[in-house]
C-alpha cells in the first residue's frame, strides 16, 4: 500500500511539471484597452487657463485618469471640469463620475483649487464611467468654469 502511495505521488509530482508550465498561471494581470484623448489648445474660462496637452485616458474596466496644467489670473480661484463621452456621431453617451467627489450635489464635477495667480499647478484627477460603453466611445468634450 505504501508503494501505491510513493508511485500515486510521483506521477501527480511528474505530471505537475510537465503540464504546468503549459498552463496559464491565474495569477496573471490583464491588459486593459485604452483610449486618450489630448486637448492641443489652450482653453480659458473666466480668468482661468488650461494648458495644451491636457488629456484624459480611458481604460476599458470603466477608470479614467486625468492629467492637465491650469494657472488663474486670481488667486484663490478654482477650474471646474465635467467630461463627457460620446459616440462617433458626437452624441452624448454619458458623463465621467469623479472617482473623488468633491461636491455631493454634483458627482461629475472636477475642481482644482488655484490658491496663487503666480503659479501654475499641475491637476491629477480620476473618474469613472460604464465599461459597457467603452467601445462606444470615440470622442470627448470637457464643460469648464472658472
């Protein structure tokens, strides 16, 4: 009986190594899709500027991350940013939720404060959206106020 167990044991160790590295490890991350969308013009609201190269890049998992520079002809200014996704006939497919709610009455409104007219601040944000609508999207806007 003890030898069954040594050959059972060596066979299940045998065919471990042998069909292991064949499969797929669980543990592997996926590669998700993406799409970026980068503002090449200055764009101004009120005494407020935001830089060109602003962009937005979308993931396919329904994350978003924002990178952009805005500066104030005032201090103690604000930039105020919705995004909106749309289709490839530029209609309306949805807004981008602020992953950081900044304002319970308005969950898709981004703010970044400008305390010093004499700086200028680079504004990390992240949003989320519906991943069913990722192959969707085809094009952006940005709502803005300053």
């Amino acid at each position: 009986m003890r030898d069954i167990r040594r050959t059972v044991g060596a066979v299940a160790a045998t065919l471990a190594l042998a069909i292991g590295p064949a499969l797929p490890a669980t543990a592997t991350a996926h590669t998700l899709a993406s799409r970026t969308f980068t503002w090449n013009k200055v764009m101004r609201a009120g005494d407020c500027t935001m830089f060109e190269g602003a962009r937005w890049t979308l993931y396919s998992d329904g994350t978003a991350t924002f990178d952009g520079t805005v500066t104030s002809g005032d201090d103690n200014d604000a930039w105020l940013m919705w995004a909106y996704l749309k289709d490839a006939d530029n209609a309306v497919l949805g807004t981008l939720t602020n992953y950081r709610v900044q304002d319970p009455a308005d969950r898709n409104k981004f703010v970044k404060n400008l305390p010093s007219e004499t700086q200028r601040y680079r504004w990390f944000a992240s949003g989320r959206f519906d991943a069913r609508k990722f192959p969707l999207i085809r094009r952006m806007s940005l709502g803005k106020h300053c």
